[in-house]
C-alpha cells in the first residue's frame, strides 16, 4: 500500500489544501493529513481543533488525519510513506518547498516529495488571507469548504466556537 503524507499547520484548513488532499489521495492508496505541532507560528485554532476541522471535511477511508510535533521524517518513516506531498502556489513558496524538500531527501532518502500545482483559482488563497478578510468582516465563504465556514467565522470574529 503506497501511503503519501500532506503536512502542514491547516489554521484553518481551506479549499486550497482541500484540493491539494483530494488530488493526493487519486496518487497514493492512502493519504494521511498531519497537523504539525512545532511551528512556531501563534494559531488561531489549537492543533486538536485543526485536526476536527479537517476530520469534517472528509468522509472517506483513504483519507487520514493525525498530528505530529516532532520532525517530519521520522513521522513519515513511522508510517512507512513513501511521499510527502506539497501544494506550490507561486514562485514565492518553491525556494522554502525545494529547501524543505532537500533537507528531508537527504535525512530520508527512501521518501520522495512529490510537488502538485495550485490550481489557479487557488493560487492567492492561504489560511493567513482567510483569517485576515474574515475579521474585518470580508466574505470567506468561497475559501473555506462549507462545512467549517460557521466555526470559522466564529473564530475570525474573536467569538468562541
Ligand atoms: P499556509 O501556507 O496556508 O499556512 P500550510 O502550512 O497549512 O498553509 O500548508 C500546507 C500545504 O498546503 C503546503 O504544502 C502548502 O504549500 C499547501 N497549500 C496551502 N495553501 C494552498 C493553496 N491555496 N493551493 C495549493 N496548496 C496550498
């Protein structure tokens, strides 16, 4: 079984990664998607929320989601993956994605980090963008799957959910 794993912090999950997530589990037989619990980044979810909010989104066997606080690699070779798979939007993520994906080939040389391009309607939409047009009141509702959009609005306008 070919298991690839998407990483990434997902403050909130959104269509963008949504896309990336479905795109990966046509490629692999399994995809499992890891909330990372070391960024130094301050969240606007906690990581068990991220994991929930992403949990809702899907429905379906192939598609796992846990969280990690250690290095990647040791969480993919735990899982026996054989991918790591990352979305590119611009330019502007291909130096740190092509860095990131260096380092980890060279501390684990069996997995392999495979690189999907955004689709061009997603290729401005990040978690930050939401968060910021969501609290001074912009529509998100084309951004974030519908399913989360009423707890996430909740969250970007100080209110607990
Ligand atoms: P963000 O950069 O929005 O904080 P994450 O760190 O959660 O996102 O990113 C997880 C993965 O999803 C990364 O590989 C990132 O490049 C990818 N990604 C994020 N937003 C998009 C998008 N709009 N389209 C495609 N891939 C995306």
């Amino acid at each position: 079984m070919k298991i690839a794993v998407c990483p990434g912090s997902f403050d909130p999950v959104t269509l963008g990664h949504i896309d990336i997530i479905e795109r990966a589990a046509a490629l692999f037989d399994k995809v499992i998607v890891v909330v990372m619990a070391n960024s130094s980044k301050k969240s606007l979810f906690s990581v068990e929320e991220r994991v929930n909010l992403i949990k809702r989104c899907f429905n379906r066997e192939d598609i796992e989601v846990d969280t990690y606080g250690g290095l990647l690699v040791d969480y993919v070779k735990e899982k026996n993956a054989v991918a790591i798979v990352k979305g590119l939007r611009a330019m502007s993520d291909f130096d740190y994605e092509f860095q990131q994906a260096l380092t980890n080939k060279s501390l684990l040389p069996q997995a392999e980090t495979v690189f999907l391009a955004a689709k061009g309607k997603n290729m401005f939409l990040s978690s930050s963008m939401v968060k910021e047009v969501c609290s001074l009141n912009g529509d998100i509702s084309r951004f974030v799957p519908e399913m989360i959009l009423n707890d996430v609005v909740k969250r970007c306008k100080g209110e607990k959910s």
